[in-house]
C-alpha cells in the first residue's frame, strides 16, 4: 500500500523530512510488480451516449477478471497469482510466490444499460463500453 503524506515547508526539522524513507529496505523486483498491480489505474471518459473506461491490469490472465455492473455503480475485481523459483543446478536458492486480490469500484453520474455493455481486455488494458440508460420519460401529473 502506498503512503501518502503532506509536505509541510514549515515543519521543524526540514532535513529529517528531505531524508524521510531514504533508507529503507529495497523492493525485489517480485515486489515492484506486485506494489503496481495493487493499485489499479482507471481513466473514464464519457460522451453524450456512453462511458468509456481503460483499466490497467498488466500480467493478469483474462478469465481472472471480473466487471460487475448495478445501476451507476461499476466494479471491476480481479486475482492474481504468480510463482517465481530460482534455481542452481538441483538446489533450489530461492522460491518467491505471491497471491492476491484486488478491486476498484466507482459510481458514474448516469445509470449503465449493462445489456449493451461491452468489454475488450488486450496488451494488460480493460477496455470498456458502457452506454448510457435512456432517461425514462417523467410524467407529469395535473393538479386538480
């Protein structure tokens, strides 16, 4: 998980805070591609008919993916699963495994007509279609 702090010019002691992190512990690169896949990056675009929605899911398989959608709510879940072993000669040096899961959920101003939706997952992107509900027809009521 990513930390995110506020940076305060004022703060008592400026060189502490220049240093803050400088000294910790490396990631493997195992872990770098773990720490990416945690947080998932979406771009939502919309247009007078429908909402269009690229998500960033490098390395994941495409049966690991599900979207789910009620209403104006979108839900996009996905696992992970990975193995990594390295080997000299028979004798294993070292066996990194990661397993994990990992969601995003977002509400859109208009109501999604799911039965028109459509979605293209290519190149680690989720690419998806998601149209618009007509605006039901309000009636008006007279006054008697």
């Amino acid at each position: 998980m990513s930390n995110l702090s506020r940076y305060d010019p004022f703060s008592i002691d400026p060189v502490a805070d220049l240093f803050q992190g400088f000294f910790r512990p490396m990631r493997s690169v195992v872990g770098e591609q773990e720490a990416s896949l945690s947080s998932m990056k979406i771009d939502v675009a919309e247009n007078e008919s429908s909402y269009t929605v690229k998500a960033e899911l490098p390395g994941i398989d495409k049966k690991d993916i599900d979207v789910q959608i009620d209403g104006s709510r979108v839900s996009i879940n996905a696992k992970v699963e990975r193995s990594k072993e390295q080997k000299d000669g028979e004798r294993v040096i070292r066996r990194e495994r990661y397993s994990g899961a990992f969601s995003r959920t977002f509400s859109l101003e208009s109501e999604v007509d799911e039965n028109t939706a459509s979605a293209e997952y290519k190149d680690g992107v989720l690419s998806l279609v998601l149209p618009k509900k007509a605006a039901a027809d309000r009636k008006r009521l007279t006054i008697g």
